[in-house]
C-alpha cells in the first residue's frame, strides 16, 4: 500500500490518497456494506459502539465512536452521490451534545492502479486549519483500519 497526503493551503481541504493491493469491486464494497464498514469504520484505539447505513443517494449515515477514556463521538451525513467501484459523495458533520457541528463535504474515488485500487478521499469546507489536522490524523486512521481489513479479505 501506498499513501499520499496533499492539504491545500488557501481553502483547508484535505486529499488523502492510498492505493490497496485489492481490486476495486472489493474496496468499494468495504465502504458499501454495513458489516465491511463496521469492521474499519473508526480509527484503530476506537470501538465503534453504533452505526446506521442507508447507502443511496439521499440516506443517511451515522456512527458514534468510543474513545479508550470512555469519551463518545458522533459523525453522521447523507449519502450526495453513488457510482458503483467509481464514486462515493457525502456530507459529514460531527454531533455534539444533539447539536450538528458545521458540513464537510466528501469524495470518495475508486480507480484501478497496477498495484490495485487507487483511493483518493477528498474532504471539502473544512473551516481552518486546525480542524483539517484533526481530520487529516483521524482519516489517516481510518484509512489504515480499511487496508488491515482489505488484507484480512483477501
């Protein structure tokens, strides 16, 4: 596996690009379907304690999060766009205290790569830089949780 990270500076978006030595039919559906999700969905010293799928254009998602300390997280959105092993857009927001946080926006893009599937994961209208570490340390997490679950799958 491979990894880049790119953040552009003047408007705090975040790409992270990773290429698994997975076909892309299966690296899609580790984002597709609630049991793959489950098993990566959360960065690696977390438990994820709940989550919710509707994966389609217009359904939602939500996942709460538990940190070792005990501290809970809830991240949910709405699935924007879908194309099957090609294209995954979402809008995500943190939860706290029953308050929805501010909208970023994701892109998930799936391509064939000769040492597999290239990733490229885009997250727009960070609001500063400090948030777009955050998500950049956090997504980094997620990402290596999906590539152990990728090499247990095949």
């Amino acid at each position: 596996m491979t990894a880049e990270t790119k953040a552009v500076a003047d408007t705090f978006d975040l790409t992270l690009t990773r290429v698994f030595n997975a076909p892309r039919p299966l690296v899609f559906q580790m984002w597709a379907d609630a049991d793959h999700k489950s098993q990566w969905w959360r960065p690696k010293v977390f438990t994820l304690v709940d989550s919710a799928e509707n994966f389609r254009p217009g359904g939602d998602w939500m996942s709460i999060m538990e940190a070792p300390s005990g501290n809970r997280y809830r991240m949910e959105g709405t699935y924007k766009e879908i194309v099957e092993n090609e294209l995954i857009v979402f809008s995500h927001h943190w939860v706290e205290d029953g308050q929805r946080g501010p909208a970023t926006l994701i892109t998930v893009t799936f391509e064939d790569d000769r040492e597999g599937t290239r990733l490229t994961f885009t997250q727009s209208l960070i609001e500063n830089e400090a948030d777009r570490n955050d998500q950049q340390n956090g997504w980094n997490e997620f990402l290596d949780m999906l590539s152990a679950s990728l090499s247990e799958a095949s």
